[in-house]
C-alpha cells in the first residue's frame, strides 16, 4: 500500500501547531500585567520603592511621589493612602523578624513607623537632622537610614537616632551586612563630595568610613544596594551594588568586587535577593537608551535574561519586590518621564524558591497584629519550587514529537520512492 504524498505534510503542520501553541501559553505564562489604579479615574504617579508584607504576601506598601504612602490588601488591586499629611515619600521598608513592623523614609517629613503593616504610623525622627530619607535597611535589631546628609542609625526601633556621619554625600542606598563580630555597613551615594568613591563602607558603628576598593569604579554613582539573607557559594552574604556603569557582586565583605556581565550596558538602580534562595537574583534598571527593565539570574548571576514581556516600551523600573505566594510573584513599578506615565505590573514567576507561605496571604478583617515587638518564630523549611521545569518539559515533549513525525515521514518518503523506482524499472 502506498501512502499519498499530498497528506504527508499534515503531521507537520500538526506538530507546527503543537509548537506554536505551546510558545504561546509559554508566552502568557511570562507576561507583565497591571495592577489597580492608585487613584481610580486618575493618572497613577511615580512609585519609588515597594515592600512586602513578610506575614501577609497580599500587603504591599508604596512609596509614591505626590500620593505619599499607598497601602494594599489585594496584591495591588487595590490602593489606599496610608499617611495624611505626607505627599511624598522616597523608600518603605518591612522588618524581617518584626514582620508587622514597617519604616517609611519620607522627602520632607523624616521617617515614620507602623507597627500594623502599615494601617496606623507614627513619626519617629528624634535625632535626625535631616529629613529627606532617601534609604533604608533593617537587620538584626540595627536600622540604618541614608539622608541627604549622611548615615543615621538606630538600635531602639526608631524611638532615637545617631548619626554615623557622610554628611557631604546625598545616601541613595544603605544595607547591613551582620556578622561573628559585629555589623558591617555599605552606603551608596549619587550626589555629593566624595574624595575616593562613592561606595563607602564601616565596620561597626563607629562612623569609620572607607571607600571599598577591589575593582570597584570610583566615579560610579551608587543607587541601590542588597545584602543576600544567607551565604551563595561563600562564607559570607553576598553583597549587589547597582550603579551608573552596571552591577557589581562581592562575596567578601566588600574588600573585592566584580562586575557581573550578560547584562546590558546601562545602570541599575534596583537589587533585590530572593529571601528564600539567595541564588536567585532580580536587577531593574530605568536605563536611559532604552535598555531598562527587569532582569533575572538563577544562578548566582552567572547568566541573566530579560523577565517577562508586557513592560511598556523602553520601560524605566523605579521600584521592585518579590511576593512569596504560590507561585511567587514580582511586582515592578515603571515610570516615563517624557510622558510623565506611570503604573505597576505583576508577574508570576514559577522558577522562584518559596518559604514561609502562610495559609492565608492578606491578613484577616478582624485581626489586629499586635504592636508589642515579639520574638520571631522559625517558619517553615524552604520548599524548593519548580525552576520552569514545566514549560521546558512541554517544549521537550513538543519537539520530540516534531521529531518523531519528522523521522516516520522521512521513513514514508524513502519508501515511496524505493516504490517509485521499483515501477518504474525496466
């Protein structure tokens, strides 16, 4: 029996169409969408920094320019103004062991408190002397603020602050790096008299500064910076810099740094570890040629790829944060300052180690976290999620399918014409 040679091409329009549908649900596995409006009916306005609520993954504070503090319950959904009085704030930062505590750093007004997951705040600025509170980290019962001014510190909560000095540089980051004998501590600047840098670091709080060497740009202005929540591939936390000529990794305490290459030749003002994998790494950038956007590694940032599609053009990223829901979600906020739009996107993504999901991820109408600090409880052990192994596997299964029709069609052929050849023989 032969085979007709018209039907032959169908398995492999079949498997075409196999393919193309499996790239497309891919596809809109990996695509940004937008959250609520901030404000409905009105333009939302520039969103400098989000935090995640560690108890409830559904909470998220905002940092807005124009609308102050926003508060949400429903992963974004939803916004409500947090502080009367404030219009604009630069950074909100969530306590990891005090997980209903929060701390915003405000443009005009210092920094303020919540002990509810941002429901209620208070003012707490005694000490201060300036502020503008443009940074903020929190570890180990120690608060570092960055000002326009130079580094404060706090060891009661925020009830009092002491200054740490850098009082000629305009702090844009700070982070806390703990260890065996004390606390190391990073400050990034991006405006101001720096001598030998614009990296700085101190060991303890003595106000001790020296600017980090070991490769690191001296004229590099300094716009974020991250502390992983455990060692990655060293004996120490790695520490990210972002700043105007790329990102830069240290696994020693800041004595020595190293670029990080595949990505693209622009700044990065934006880093951010996965609290429950610190291979896992998020970087955004507000990249002014057009090579902003958000971008991944899984691997200690050996390698990176674009995260997602759906970004506006060209997309400027002001702020980002990870919620460790299931799967886990990235939350980005973009901005265009020619057009003067504004918005936050969301994202799963299912390649994302999560820990410590609770059972519910907003918290409840009647609960009201205590204000009283308590001592942090151990959650859970990790739960390794899948690293896109799904969609891989579809693929995989997809092509060996293309395959094997390639290989009974190559077959078919081969006999066809063996038949061909035989009637036609003399």
């Amino acid at each position: 029996m032969k085979f007709s040679r018209h039907i032959l091409p169908t398995p492999i329009t079949l498997a075409a169409g196999l393919l193309a549908t499996v790239v497309a649900a891919s596809g809109a596995d990996t695509t940004w969408t937008s959250t609520g409006a901030q404000q409905p009916g009105t333009p939302d306005r520039p969103v400098w920094s989000i935090a995640v609520s560690p108890a409830h993954p559904a909470v998220l504070l905002a940092a807005t320019q124009g609308r102050g503090v926003l508060r949400s319950t429903d992963s974004g959904a939803t916004w409500t103004s947090a502080i009367t009085g404030v219009d604009s704030a630069w950074v909100v930062r969530f306590d990891p062991i005090q997980t209903a505590t929060a701390y915003v750093g405000t443009q005009t007004a210092g920094l303020y408190k919540s002990v509810d997951e941002g429901k209620t705040w208070m003012a707490q600025s005694q000490g201060l002397n300036n502020m503008d509170i443009r940074s903020i980290a929190v570890a180990s019962g120690l608060i570092v603020a960055g000002t326009a001014q130079g580094v404060y510190y706090s060891t009661d909560s925020a009830t009092s602050w002491h200054s740490l000095g850098l009082e000629s540089l305009d702090i844009a980051a700070v982070e806390v790096l703990p260890g065996a004998t004390g606390s190391t501590v990073f400050a990034g600047a991006d405006n101001g008299t720096a001598g030998s840098g614009f990296l700085l670091k101190s060991e303890g709080l003595g106000g001790s500064w020296a600017a980090v060497k070991g490769n690191f740009p001296t004229d590099a202005v300094v716009a974020s910076l991250a502390v992983a929540p455990a060692p990655s591939g060293g004996t120490d936390s790695p520490v990210l810099a972002g700043t105007s000529q790329g990102l830069f990794r240290s696994d020693d305490r800041g004595a020595t740094w190293s670029p990080l290459a595949g990505l693209p030749t622009t700044d990065f003002n934006i880093a951010l570890f996965n609290p429950a994998n610190p291979d896992q790494i998020y970087v955004g950038s507000d990249g002014d040629q057009g090579n902003g956007g958000v971008f991944r590694s899984l691997d200690r940032g050996a390698s990176w790829s674009t995260f997602g599609a759906g970004l506006p053009v060209k997309p400027r990223i002001t702020a980002l944060a990870l919620q460790p829901l299931n799967p886990a979600q990235v939350v980005a906020a973009a901005w265009n300052p020619t057009s003067g739009s504004a918005g936050a996107y969301r994202i799963a993504d299912p390649a994302a180690t999560v820990a410590g999901v609770t059972a519910s991820a907003a918290p409840s109408a009647s609960s009201h976290p205590s204000a009283t600090p308590r001592p942090a409880t151990a959650g859970p052990a990790p739960v390794r999620r899948s690293s896109a192994t799904p969609a891989y596997a579809t693929y995989a299964v997809a092509l060996a399918v293309l395959l094997a029709l390639g290989a009974v069609i190559l077959a078919r052929r081969w006999r066809t014409r063996r038949e061909d050849q035989h009637s036609f023989r003399p």
